[in-house]
C-alpha cells in the first residue's frame, strides 16, 4: 500500500484515482459478441460459451430438476445463512414501498403517482473466482417486492456445465422466473435482445468483469436500461486514533480480495495507526486464501494521512467511496457529514461484510466516484413511476388561461387551442 502523508489539495485529484478502467476500448470486441447474438441466438450463445467459459452445452435453461436438486447440496448451516440474509433484505426494501399520494395543486386540478413494477428484468451474477450468490439475493429480492412479472437471471456454469448450488438455492428462495447457464458479454446480449430460449428485458442489473460493464454500456445506449455505471470495487475506512488497527487491516483485506483491480483506502487523522495497520494488513494477508488476489489489490490501494476530521472527510466527499466503513469516536457526529458515499458502515463493530450479506442494505452500488449522482440499488431501481392528473371543469377554468397564454408565447397554437376548446364548451353549456 501506497502512504501518503499530508497530501496538498492540489494533489486531490491524482492521488484519489481509480485503476484505469477503459472499457471503450473494449467496445469494437464486444459489439462483435453482441451483434451475433442479436442475428443469431441460442446458436451464438451456446458458441461463445464454448468459447469463454470452456464448456460445452447442449441447452442454455436450468432444468426445474437441478434448481429443485440444489438445497440438498448445501450445508444446513449454509441454506441457514441465505434464509437469514433473504429475510433482512427483504425487510429492509419492503420498508421503501411507495404510497402514492394525491395533491390538489389548485381547486380542481389533482396530480398523483402510481409505482409499477418493471414487468421484466435480467439480473447478471458473475461466477469467475467466486460463486456470488448474495448478488442473486440482493437483486431478485426486491425485483420480486416491486412486482416485477418476470426475473431472468444468468450466470456462466462451470466446465461441466454446472451452476454452483448456492446460486440455485438463492434463485429459487427469492423468486426467480428463469436461470440459464450463460456468462460475460452473452449474456447480456441474450437479455437485451432475447434469443430462443432467453426472454428479452426490459433492464439488466448486476457487476461484472470490465467486458460485461462494456456490454451493458452499449446495449444501455438503445435496447434496454441499465442499474448503473459500474468499475472495480472499493473501500474506503475512515479512522481516527480510537480505531483498531486489527479491525481496520480486515476491513482493507475484505475489499482487496474482491479481484485485482479493487481499491482499499485508509484515511485517517493518526500516524500512528497508520504504523499499526500497516503490520497488521501484513500479518492477515497471508492467512488469506486469495492472498496473491489481495497482494494485488494492496499496489492500488493507499494510506493518507491528514492533519484533522474536517480535511478528513472533505477528501473522502471528493473520493465518493463505494462503501464507506467510519471508525471514529464520534462516527454518528461523522456520519452527518457525509454526502457522497454508496454505503456507509458505522462504528468499530459494523464491517463492510454486513452490508455484502445479511444486514439488509443492498451491495449493489456505484464506483469510481458515481456515488456523487448514483444511489445503490434499492426498491425504487425496480420500479417506474406514472404519473396521473384529472381536471374538473373548475379545474379547467382555473387553470386554462395560464396555459393558453403559456401555448401562445411559446407559438404553439395547437396546445392552445386543446384547452381554447374546453373552455367553449364549458361556456356553450
């Protein structure tokens, strides 16, 4: 890990860089991948997968045999944990329902909201190094809350063809329509344009490798709608000399063992906690089964130290962290001043971990500083807003020479002449 002491603003800017991610660069490569599935299928995606996940299949569905077959596979301790982590999720985004609510805005005029459900969605869970099962929790969770008809899930199957049984068992627990045994750019191509076996979405979500984040990018400019911009994963802790620097080190940890482009952040107000951590990150890291993953991760990852809170949490506002874990002895008084960060962890006893599993928030969230325009993924990613409004001929009367005078300013005389008419009919009558 890089230290740095005492950075000059001036130096904000460099210092608090992500590992490059240029997915443009990969966009002629993978727009190759998305328009054969576009023209050809099943076909196309059974070839790349033959390709990419180096496994040969015959069909792209999860039979109702294998999903029904996957609790047996599980640990009784393990199906306990999912059960438990479904539960508070769903919880927590059942508590976002939203009640429309109807407004007069003027004496016969009434506007309203109603939520619906995107009717249908695809939800991406990566397999690569780990089989993310809590991504299918965290996603078709409140897809199912938000009343969404039909959840397509994908994710690449092992070289024999199979999907991880933690994957299923979650799939099956939270409501998924359908699984199918498709990974990387394919698989969103198969979404956003439907082939025949796999249903076209409406809007595609979950992380993915710098390869999947092109696709949704490039499919998001015109088929379908995307959760939103994605990168690597980062941490960032922010402590002063009350943290536990065993504490702090493991939470730097949890995040560099995510892959090797992640990004750990320590900033803090004491020197010496900087020296303890150090030692400590040395100490777990090889005890780490993923410890070369993680030693990787550690060469982006940096150790600032600056001179007070308040500089402190200006410099974490201007990094817009994706999780946020505060350490201080007046984290709640921190928090409060917080306003750019995807998910905030407060307190010694509150790691990142929580929030990736089983407290209830989601862990889908924005990267690469997006936490200053983004939220993470919540009820509402699921669900579109319509707006209603009624006019009575109170309403009509109240309310229509403002829009003709409006119209007629802006030389639109057709809209004009929509209410114009309205209005001679109420006074024929």
């Amino acid at each position: 890990m890089k230290l740095i002491e005492y950075p000059s603003k001036e130096q904000w800017t460099e210092l608090l860089k992500r590992p490059a991610l240029d997915t443009e660069s990969l966009f002629d490569k993978v727009r190759t991948i998305i328009n054969k599935v576009k023209t050809e299928g099943d076909r196309a995606v059974l070839e790349y997968e033959s390709m990419f996940d180096k496994v040969s299949l015959s069909v792209l569905p999860v039979s109702s045999q294998e999903m029904e077959a996957a609790a047996g596979k599980l640990s009784s301790e393990l199906r306990n944990a999912i059960s438990l982590a479904k539960q508070n999720i769903e919880t927590f985004h059942a508590s976002q329902r939203f009640t429309g609510k109807k407004v007069e805005t003027m004496n016969g005029v009434t506007c309203w909201q109603k939520a619906v459900g995107i009717e249908k969605v695809g939800l991406y869970v990566p397999g690569g190094t780990a089989p993310l099962f809590s991504t299918v929790l965290m996603l078709a969770v409140p897809a199912k809350i938000a009343g969404c008809r039909e959840i397509v899930l994908c994710t690449p199957p092992d070289k024999e063809g199979n999907i991880h049984p933690a994957i299923l068992f979650a799939a099956q627990l939270a409501g998924v329509s359908k699984v199918f045994k498709i990974g990387g750019v394919q698989a969103i191509a198969a979404m956003a344009y439907g082939t025949e076996s796999v249903p076209k979405v409406y809007k595609i979500f979950g992380p993915g490798n710098q390869y999947v984040t092109a696709a949704k990018q490039l499919v998001g400019q015109r088929e379908v709608a995307i959760d939103m911009p994605a990168g690597p994963s980062e941490v960032e802790v922010l402590a002063d000399e009350t943290a536990n620097p065993v504490f702090v080190a493991a939470d730097l940890l949890s995040q560099a063992e995510h892959g090797v482009d992640s990004q750990a952040v320590l900033v803090t107000t004491s020197k010496q906690l900087i020296g303890e951590v150090m030692k400590e990150v040395e100490r777990q890291l090889e005890r780490l089964p993923r410890k070369e993953i993680a030693a990787c991760s550690l060469e982006n990852s940096k150790l600032i130290l600056v001179n007070n809170m308040d500089e402190a949490l200006e410099l974490t506002n201007a990094y817009a962290p994706e999780h946020l874990i505060v350490e201080t002895k007046n984290y709640q008084e921190v928090a409060e001043r917080v306003v750019n960060a995807g998910s905030v962890f407060l307190g010694s006893l509150t790691p990142e971990s929580a929030g990736d599993y089983a407290s209830g928030t989601n862990h889908t969230l924005p990267t690469n500083g997006y936490a200053k325009a983004y939220s993470a993924v919540s009820l509402d990613s699921f669900i579109r807003k319509i707006t209603f409004q009624e006019i009575t001929p109170e309403g009509i009367r109240n309310i229509g020479p403002a829009i003709e005078e409006m119209a007629a300013n802006e030389r639109l005389d057709g809209h004009k002449n929509a209410v114009t008419v309205r209005l001679q009919s109420l006074n024929v009558k």
